[in-house]
C-alpha cells in the first residue's frame, strides 16, 4: 500500500508514470495506487464522471464470466493477461468460489503487481503471478512459472478483461491474441471485454481520458472488437454491453440498449470458444 506521501516510498520500481493497473485499482478505490495513477484516475473522472462506476461494472462482468466458464464451460485453468493489482473479487477467487482447485495464472507488465501479486497470494498454490507483456505474446508462453502451472494440453480460458484490447490497430493487437490462442487446446475460450464506440460523446470522452492520462485507449466499433476474436463463435448472448451481458442466462430479461444510462454504453463483453 503506497503511503499518502508518495515521496518518502520508494519501492524500486518508476511510481513518477501512471499505470492502467494502478489507474484501474484507483478508479475501484484501492490504495495499491500512488500520485500519478490518482491523477489519471482524476482525468477519467473528469471527463467521465461515472468512470468508477463502469470500473465496477467491469469487475462485475469479470465474475460472471468466470462463473460462466467454469460452471458451464467447465474450465479450470485462466490466463489472465493485464490483471492488474487484486482486487476483490478477482478471477481466481471467482473460479474458486465453484471450483476450489481452478487454477490461475496473471501476468501484467507493471512490477508492481509482481510485488504486490506475490505477496497477497502466498498462500494459494493454485495461483501465480508473473510481469510479461501481451504484446509480446511469445514471451508469455514461454515463461517457465507459466508453464509448469498450467497445463497447454488442456482447454484454458485466456481473459483480458480490464486491460481492453484499446491499443492503436497499428500495433495489430490481434496478432498478439491469435498468437496466444494458437498455443491453447481446443475447447479453450477467449473472454475479453473493450471500450466501444457506438458513436457516443462519453464513449468519446472515455477516449479522450485514457489517451491523456496512459497515452493509449482507442475505442472501437462492436464489428471492430468482435474481430479480436478471429472467427471464433462466440458464446450466448454474444457481443454486448455489461448491463446486458449475462452468460450464463443468454435469455436474461434485460434492459434494451437504449435504455441505459449514458456510462454503461461505455464497455461492452464477449466470450467466444476455440473449436
């Protein structure tokens, strides 16, 4: 936990640069965050003033689609890229909640989350926390602490839920994820949720934010984000905004998409199943 005078806190690691981990932890109203990632939460908050809320609602969707792919699906394996700090509730408790011997792998580019990672879940050996980056994929298939905990010849459930796939198309984000998946066994499943643009001003000025405040955070259209999922079917109820995101009850009475309010036509979710 970062002291309130971040100057006197020096944990080894650059606090001087905002991180989406750290951002994120901030907008949920953690305290694993220092000065710079409050103030990125701060311009969030400007220009989305519910922008805690959708962090919450995205949490709230992480849980019911881990309770989807392991009550339903059946997996008891996760790689979860871009985790961030854990957080309550986060995906191996989630799993754990159906499944006390699901296992889960997080991987994040922040040290930070190493440090912190390792620390608060020394005690679950179902769990491991390692620092490799989703865009250089290969290097997360080949960490060795990767390797030996989960086992590659059995279905596994690759996530990137609060990363967002938001990284400019020039850096063609899709390689990185088809990279990943190649390396899965069939009856894996891709589960991702991502920033939309439907044409919205808050979905515009949730972009705004996540540019000013980290330097990346496009959005993309529902055609553009089902595309990250290369052709793999996806699962009822398909591509949808959280609100109305309920796999594991597709025929949910839900509320139409113009009903919602403003912040919640922000993120939208989908899983989709390697055949």
């Amino acid at each position: 936990m970062a002291p309130s005078d971040d100057s006197d806190y020096d944990p080894g690691f650059d606090t001087s640069q905002p991180t989406i981990a750290r951002v994120y932890d901030a907008l949920l109203g953690g305290k694993d965050n220092f000065a710079a990632d409050r103030e990125g939460a701060a311009l969030y908050l400007k220009y989305v003033p519910d922008a805690g809320r959708c962090a919450i609602e995205n949490r709230e969707a992480l849980v019911r689609g881990v309770h989807y792919l392991v009550r339903t699906a059946g997996i008891d394996q996760f790689l979860d890229i871009g985790s961030g700090l854990p957080t309550q509730k986060n995906t191996h408790q989630a799993a754990q909640e159906i499944n006390p011997d699901a296992r889960a792998a997080y991987v994040d580019n922040d040290p930070i989350v190493l440090a912190h990672g390792r620390a608060l879940l020394a005690t679950n050996n179902s769990t491991i926390v390692v620092t490799a980056d989703l865009r250089e994929p290969q290097s997360i298939l080949d960490n060795e602490e990767i390797k030996a905990h989960l086992d590659f010849s059995r279905p596994i459930a690759l996530m990137v839920v609060g990363l967002h796939m938001h990284f400019h198309d020039d850096e063609k984000p899709d390689e990185w994820v088809r990279t990943l998946m190649d390396a899965l066994a069939p009856g894996s499943y891709l589960f991702i949720t991502d920033f939309v643009d439907t044409g919205e001003p808050l979905q515009k000025s949730m972009e705004r934010a996540g540019l000013e405040s980290l330097g990346n955070g496009w959005i993309r259209t529902p055609e553009r984000i089902e595309q990250h999922f290369l052709g793999m079917p996806l699962v009822p109820p398909g591509l949808d905004f959280l609100a109305r995101w309920y796999p594991e009850d597709p025929d949910a009475d839900v509320p139409a998409a113009d009903e919602l309010a403003a912040y919640q036509r922000i993120l939208m979710a989908g899983i989709a199943k390697k055949v």
